[in-house]
C-alpha cells in the first residue's frame, strides 16, 4: 500500500491539509478562514459580478479605476470552477456562507493533486523511498509558503500543481503517449490561466521537441500527444474563454490571440514534423526541429512583435517608480539583495544547488535524460525568479527532483558504510539543504540579523480588514480614493467604486490615486473633481500613505496627516479610534446610514 503513488499521495495531503488548516485557523475572521492578499480579495469580486450576471466574456471590473472600469487580464477558467463550488453550496446555504466554505476549502483540495503529481515524479526519480521523501520534503514547502492557505483563491497555487503536473508527466521515460498528452493539457491550462506561465511552456514545448530529435521513433507517439494535446486545448481554451471580438486582439500580459498564435503552431508543427521526419537521422531530426523553431518565431515577430518583449516594459515611468518598484512580488534579486538580504536563501539557494547539481550529473553521464529535464524546468523557473521574486515558489517546487538521485546514492552508501559520521552528516545536510526553511534560518541567524517586519505587517494588513472597512461599508455606493494596496478590500466588503488597485491594467487610476495623495492641495483638489471622488479613506499605516507623507510633505496626504485639512475636505463623524479615517469630498452628496 505503501508503495502506491496515489495511495500514499493521499495520507501525505490528508496530513498537509490537517496541519495547514490548524495553523492557519487563528486567522479565522467571522466564523472562516480568509486570505488578506489582494488577488483573492479581487478573485472574489469578480467571481461574484459574474454569478450576478455579468457577461461570460467580460472582463471588465466597472468598480475599478476611472470611467468605465478597468479590464482585467485574469482568466475566466479560475472563476469557472470556484464558481461552480458556491452555485453548489448555495443550493443548501445563503450565498455568503457559500463563499466562505468555497474559498475556505478551495485551496485545501488542490493540495491532494499536487501531492498525487509530487509523488508520480518522486518515483519516476527512482523509487519508493524517493517518492516518500519527495512527499515529505513537499509536505514543508506547502506550509512554509501561504499559496494554499484557506481563503487564497488566486492562481498561484492551481498553476504550482500545473507546473508539477507537467514536470511528472515528462519524466515518463517509458515515454508513455498518456503522461504527454496529460502534460500537453497541463501546459495549455497554465497558459490560459496566466500569461506568466508562457517561458515555462515554450521552455516545455523545447524540452519534448529535443527528447524527439535525440530519442527519434521511439518518442515519436509521446511527441505527437504532447504537440496534439497541446494544440487542441488551447483551440478550444481560445474560442471558450475569448469573446469573438477579440480573436484578433493581441495583448501580452493575459491568453489572446498573440500568446494562442505562438504556442498552438509549435504544438500542431511539433505534432507534423515527428511524421515528417521519424525515420531521419538525429540530424535531419534536428534541422527540422530548427526549421520549425524558425517558422514560430517568425510568426510571433509579424503577430506579437510588442510581447517578445517584457509586458511590464510598458508601464507608465512614474508609475513604475512609484508603485511596481516597492511591489514584493515583483522585486527583482538585485532589490532584494539590496534591502531584504536574508532572504535570499530563501528564494534562491536551493534551486542553484538543483541546477548545480543537474549539471554535474549531466557531465557525468549519469541519468542524462531524467537530469536534463529537470535542468530545464528549474532552470527557467528560477532565471525568472531573479527578475520577478514570485517565481521562485515553482523552483522551489521542482527542486527535491533534482536532488532525489544524489540523495539515494548517498543513501546507499551510508547503509553500507553505517560508521561514518561524515556521510552521515553529508546525507542529512544534502536534505536539509532542499528546504528553503533551512536557508532562512541559516541566514537570518548567521549571515544578517533577523528584522522582524510582522508586527507592521499586521498593522497595515488591519488597514484592510472587514473591521477596518465595516464603517465604509454603511455609506451607498460611491466613488472612493484610497490607497491602491486598499482597493482591492473594500470592492470585496463594499459596494463602492475605487480609484485604484495594485494592478498595472488600472494605470490611470493608479497615477490618479498617488497625484491625489502626493501634489499639493489645489491640484489633488481637481483631480478629485475630475474623477468623480465622493469619499477619501485613509489608513496611516498603509505603506503608501507613509510613502507620500515621506516623499510630499506638502501634498494633500500629509496635511490630512497633520490635520491641516483643506476646506473643501470634510471630516466624517466618527473618525476618532478608527484605523481607517474617513473625509467627504463633497460634504453635502453624502449621508452615514443610520
């Protein structure tokens, strides 16, 4: 029984589901357990507008930003099935309740996939004893992290089981046409779910491409599933998920036409070519894989010439300044080595070692397919990761892989040679260095002195709470200016409209929002007549607000701050002993109800 993936892969997730939502139960917040990341909070939002009505394809969230709304770059797919878990929880409860128990248990249960998928790669690594230890070592990571803590419906963590899918469905070196038509499924899903994914698609579609130029006829079947799979589910994802406006829309940042282009013809030409050219050499295998590397690429530039580039490289100057540079998911290696040095280790030591590793083993000749793959997978995860931080927690995943056939070797050689403490300590230390728990102890303790940010932390997180914003929810519908780390929150507990969101599609509103906050009184005093703003909420604490405070100390932030307010700002009553102090823009439109 004990040597069974999907048996095994079960105990592990019942153990990690159990101790997840113990630790995480302190944080319950009205009778359940919710997450306090903005993308949840948004996720949610738009998963409601849709049950109320909103068009199968419209992606606009009209609560956001100026005029009009803003129109996201997120994925119906999530909603979809998330959505489907409150229609059905509502047929035996009101729908609030059905939300909470949604995005509640949500998280918990895409914990026994990627457990199932952890636990098929841990033994295709080598054996039992592998797969256990794969478990385990996962098992830490997944409550080291908070992707799948109770409330966090964003897609971070469906796209971790996708990127282990896809990572187990690979290393079949029986070359199973099953295992790459479920990795072909899997990478079209990533990619329709987020465009974040795509460089660890093409770096998929690359790895498969090469295993047919080097395996020839005898990949052959598995190439085709891959290519086909591949294909067919973005086809069928594109003309779902895409209103037919917008077939020919190419954006970067999200699943359109450009990223669907790209992909599907390397899919299908991966699947024609492996007929084409089965029974060539490896060279002539090889020329044709270049040949359709070309035509791809080609496609791509006439298509989709602005996204071979960084989305991101798009942004507003000021905004990039003043907003995505102190985003800490968007930091780079250079920004944290700069001002959050401890946790490096974190984030990238253990990976490193994994490539480091993969190399070695590769140079060796030893298990030069099963190293080579996984040398590939980490290795984009993490060069992304040193440009996005956020990446790191798909390297981190793919990491024990990596390690597995060094452990069992060492593993051998202790139970052979049970005296020698120095194996001893080279084998524990080999696994100790796979957890990034490991790294942020070794550094906060050795290499930098620990600086807790926590207490702040929970202090800017109350800025946000259902407690914070209970007030600012009795008033009707308004336009709010808040904080944009706020925006996402009060769409989530109010019916009101917000200026901003920590959301680069929401730039206007954005720049609108932190020249509110930063230029002197009479320009902040137009632009919030300009955008219709009815009430300004503040939270001190927010990072943002002490930023503006910090950076002009002459802008409209800081006299609130002093309480040298501007005549045409109106304090609300009741503002004494709250977190979130609330002002009338134009006293008279507004009345608290009672």
């Amino acid at each position: 029984m004990l040597s069974n993936p999907f048996t095994v892969s079960i105990l592990y997730s019942i153990v990690s589901i159990i101790t997840i939502f113990i630790y995480h139960w302190p944080n319950r917040l009205n009778g359940y357990m919710a997450a306090s990341d903005n993308d949840s909070f948004l996720r949610l939002v738009e998963i409601r507008d849709w049950l109320s009505g909103q068009d199968w394809f419209d992606m606009t969230q009209y609560r956001l930003g100026l005029k009009g709304g803003t129109l996201m770059h997120w994925s119906r797919l999530i909603d979809l099935i998330i959505g489907s878990f409150i229609m059905f929880f509502s047929l035996f409860m009101p729908q609030e309740q059905a939300e909470n128990i949604t995005i509640s248990i949500y998280p918990l249960l895409l914990i026994i996939p990627i457990m199932i998928v952890m636990a098929l790669a841990g033994k295709r690594s080598g054996n039992i004893f592998n797969m256990h230890l794969t478990l385990v070592i996962t098992f830490c990571f997944l409550i080291f992290i908070p992707t799948f803590a109770p409330g966090s419906i964003d897609h971070h963590n469906i796209h971790m089981l996708l990127t282990a899918t896809i990572a187990a469905m690979l290393l079949d070196l029986t070359w199973n046409p099953r295992s790459f038509t479920i990795a072909g499924i899997a990478a079209a899903a990533a990619i329709v779910i987020g465009a974040e994914t795509t460089p660890f698609v093409i770096v998929s579609v690359i790895v498969v491409c090469l295993l047919w130029v080097s395996q020839g006829q005898s990949f052959s079947s598995a190439a085709r599933a891959f290519g086909l799979s591949l294909s067919l589910s973005l086809t069928l994802c594109f003309f779902g998920f895409i209103s037919p406006q917008k077939y020919t829309t190419v954006t970067c940042d999200n699943f359109s036409f450009g990223i669907y282009a790209t992909i599907a013809i390397s899919g299908i030409g991966l699947f024609v070519i492996t007929f084409l050219a089965e029974h060539q050499s490896t060279a002539k295998r090889l020329t044709t894989t270049i040949i359709l590397g070309a035509i791809v690429l080609i496609t791509t530039a006439i298509i989709a010439p602005q996204c071979i580039a960084n989305p991101m490289s798009s942004l507003n100057p000021e905004l990039k300044k003043l907003w995505l540079d102190h985003v800490n998911e968007a930091q780079s290696f250079i920004q944290i080595a700069q001002y959050d040095p401890q946790m490096l280790g974190v984030y990238y030591i253990a990976p490193l070692l994994g490539i480091l590793i993969c190399l070695y083993k590769i140079i060796r000749h030893d298990k030069i397919l099963y190293h080579s793959i996984i040398f590939a997978l980490i290795m984009i995860n993490w060069v992304i990761s040193l440009i996005e931080v956020r990446q790191f927690i798909f390297a981190n995943l793919l990491t024990p892989l990596a390690f597995m056939p060094l452990i069992t070797n060492l593993r051998y050689k202790r139970l052979a040679n049970p005296n020698d403490w120095k194996l001893s300590i080279t084998y524990i230390g080999v696994i100790l260095s796979i957890l990034p728990a490991f790294w942020v102890l070794l550094c906060t303790t050795i290499f930098f002195p620990f600086q807790s940010k926590t207490k702040l932390d929970k202090i800017v997180a109350n800025c946000s709470s259902i407690t914070a914003l209970e007030r600012l929810s009795k008033f009707p519908p308004s336009i709010v200016s808040a904080p944009s780390n706020m925006g996402a929150p009060i769409l989530r507990f109010t019916r009101h409209h917000v200026l901003s969101g920590p959301y680069h599609r929401d730039q206007s509103g954005l720049l609108a929002q932190f020249h509110i906050e930063m230029f002197p009184p009479d320009k902040a005093k137009q632009i919030l007549k300009d955008t219709g703003v009815q009430i300004i909420a503040i939270c001190k604490n927010d990072f943002e607000v002490i930023a503006a405070k910090h950076n002009s100390p002459n802008g409209l932030y800081a006299r609130i701050l002093e309480n040298n307010i501007p005549n045409y700002i109106k304090p609300i009553p009741g503002n004494e002993g709250q977190i979130v102090k609330l002002y009338y823009f134009s006293p008279n439109l507004l009345h608290e109800k009672k």
